[in-house]
C-alpha cells in the first residue's frame, strides 16, 4: 500500500496537482543564482532544457550556448553574425530548433532563414524549409503520449511563430520537423509574441492587433480545431499594448504578460491576464503600479505560484496574482523555464545574464 501511494504522490506531483515543499507546503523564499555565462550587450531572448543538467540558450549575436553540467559551464555551438536568435526548443538531447527574428526589425540582421535544426545536440545547425516567413519569436513543442503496437510512445507536433513588429504568421509541423505547414490566423492578429497548445487541437496565441505598436492592443487568440478558425478570447481597451509570454501551469489556468509601451507617466499600472477555464475567458490582474514596469517572461509550478520576469525588477506570487513580491533573478528577463523532478524543482531564467533556481522537497 505505502508503495502505491508513494507512485500515486509522484504521478499528481509531474501533472502539477501537488504542491512543492516539505509537508506539502509550497516554499514562500526561491533563491536565483546568477550562472557564469559569457558577457552580452542586452537581452538574450530564450532558453530551453531538455533535462535538469542539458540545455541551451540563444541571443542576438547569432549564438547559440550548450551546457551538460546544469549551466555551470556553456560551450558556444554557434557564432552567426547577423542571425538574431529569438527562441529555441528540443525535442530531445539530439534534435531542435531555433528561430531567427528577420529582417527589417533590429538592426545588423541579414540572414532570411527563419528557422534552424539540429539533429546532433546543436554541434551543427541547418536552415529548414519552411513556407514563406518573415520571423520567429517562440517555439512550441507539444508532446502527447499515445499507444504505438502496444507500447506507450510520445505524439510531438511542433508550433513556430512570430514576430515582434508584425506581421503575426505560425507555423505548424505534425511530423517531428520533417515538414512544416502555415497556419492561417485573422487578419486582427498584427504580430504573434508566444504560443502554446495544450493538445493537437487546443492552443493560444499572445498577440497583438496592430504593427503599429501606437495602434496595438494586447491580444490572445484561442483555437480548439487545431488551427483552422480562431476565437479573440482578450483584448486589452489600452492602446500601446501587446502581450508577451504565456504560462500554463495547468490546462485550465494560464497567465500571460502584457506589455505598455504608452510614453504617458500617468499610465503607470501593469496588468497579467488570466484564465482560470482554459483559455476560453481571461480577467486582468494587477501586477504592480510602476510605469518603469516592462514585462517580459511568465513561469509557473502550479495555478498558485510563479514568476514574472521584467525589465529592472522581478516579481513572485505564491496566491495566483493576488499579491506580487519583488525578486532578484537577474535584469530584462525574457524566459522563464520551469522543470520538475520526484525530488526537485529547477528553474533557468533568461534576460542580460541567466540564473537559476533550485528547490529540494
């Protein structure tokens, strides 16, 4: 019976149904540490880790860092002068992606190729075809379980989109990568920040519904037919708004950031839409009232705790937005990635420097 249990406790504790810390109460206190990373000018955008100990993490420079120790070293694998390097995601310790910005947004960038893979753990990186593109700023790798001639195997679709500044295009691939199809969105959708699908056929996009960031409005967009229609489940009445990142702790409650880019001092309170039903609806909630505020990356370990990364300041909640604490992780933090193990809880957070967080039950 004890070990029944003890299995039962590990199987809620992966699907986020349990809570983090000794006797099942959830730590109030996460410390960040700053890892040893090579010097970078500005925000690095995104970081991805396959297991606790093997990830990368990629920025504008066109580099592409790997470390096999938990970040307490990094290689360089890539240096593409020109290629700005906005999102990264693996499949495995062998196989990824990474996405390159575009054109005609920041300066200095050159290369037209929208999106690499690599198949031998990022030691080498191919341009992959893909319909036209202008540019990428997330990837999503959806992985369902499934029975495959009586043995459990993984179901991977693949989601790509972008870009800040517009235009807002996804793409899609239900063969590991093989090949990548474009998903058509409503012309309201002016650029796509983040994506995420809870299954094959469920899935949001943060958005914004205008280039013009003077006209834009924060956006999410919801599909339940895998792509093929689009529902505006959240707009924001504020101009100068887009949204960011997106978490979602479990399938019915998500967060997702939401930028100000108004010049107007006396528009200074910052706001996290959330949904407590899938998606479907979203509330705003206060995030500070600070018009210095720029939100940036979004993480949680479940409906109740979490992180929002930002510009100077950080913040935690452990009630599910009702209050926010200020946190050193680090400054302009872009991503926030969470992974959990039966004994741990580990966190990389990406912005100008990368830290990590660390949690033993």
């Amino acid at each position: 019976m004890k070990t029944g249990l003890t299995l039962l406790f590990v199987v809620l504790l992966f699907v986020g149904i349990v809570p983090f810390g000794h006797g099942g109460q959830e730590p109030t206190v996460f410390l960040w540490e700053k890892l040893p990373t090579e010097p970078y000018r500005g925000k690095q955008d995104d970081i991805y880790f396959v297991t606790p100990e093997i990830g990368w993490y990629v920025n504008g420079a066109g580099r592409i860092y790997k470390t096999t120790d938990g970040g307490t070293t990094w290689k360089k694998q890539s240096d593409k002068p020109g290629t700005y390097f906005r999102c990264i995601g693996f499949i495995d310790e062998k196989h990824g992606f990474a996405g390159n910005i575009g054109l005609d947004y920041f300066p200095g960038v050159t290369d037209t190729t929208a999106l690499y893979e690599t198949t031998d753990g990022g030691e080498t990186w191919n341009p992959v075809q893909t319909p036209p593109i202008t540019g990428l700023c997330a990837i999503d790798i959806l992985r369902e379980p499934f029975i495959n001639a009586g043995n459990l195997d993984e179901k991977v679709t693949l989601f790509a989109g972008g870009r800040v500044g517009g235009p807002g295009e996804l793409l899609r691939s239900d063969d590991r990568g093989k090949t990548w199809q474009k998903v058509m969105l409503p012309a309201e959708c002016g650029m796509i920040l983040d994506v995420r699908f809870l299954n094959r056929q469920t899935g949001i996009v943060c958005a914004a519904t205008d280039p013009d960031v003077r006209k834009s409005r924060a956006l999410i967009l919801k599909t339940t037919d895998g792509g093929k229609t689009w529902k505006s489940v959240y707009q924001s009445q504020r101009p100068f708004e887009l949204t960011w990142k997106c978490a979602f702790p479990t399938e019915k409650t998500g967060y997702v950031t939401i930028q100000s880019y108004n010049p107007d001092k006396t528009v200074s309170k910052r706001y996290i839409a959330k949904t407590t039903d899938g998606g479907d609806t979203w509330t705003e909630i206060l995030l500070t009232d600070d018009f210095t505020c720029r939100e940036f990356g979004v993480a949680f370990l479940n409906e109740n705790t979490g992180w929002v990364g930002g510009m100077q300041t950080s913040y935690q909640t452990t009630d599910g937005g009702k209050t926010w604490t200020p946190v050193k992780m680090g400054t302009a933090v872009n991503k926030i990635r969470i992974l959990k193990t039966p004994t741990e809880v580990i966190g990389y957070a990406i912005g100008i420097d990368v830290y990590k967080m660390k949690f033993s039950q």
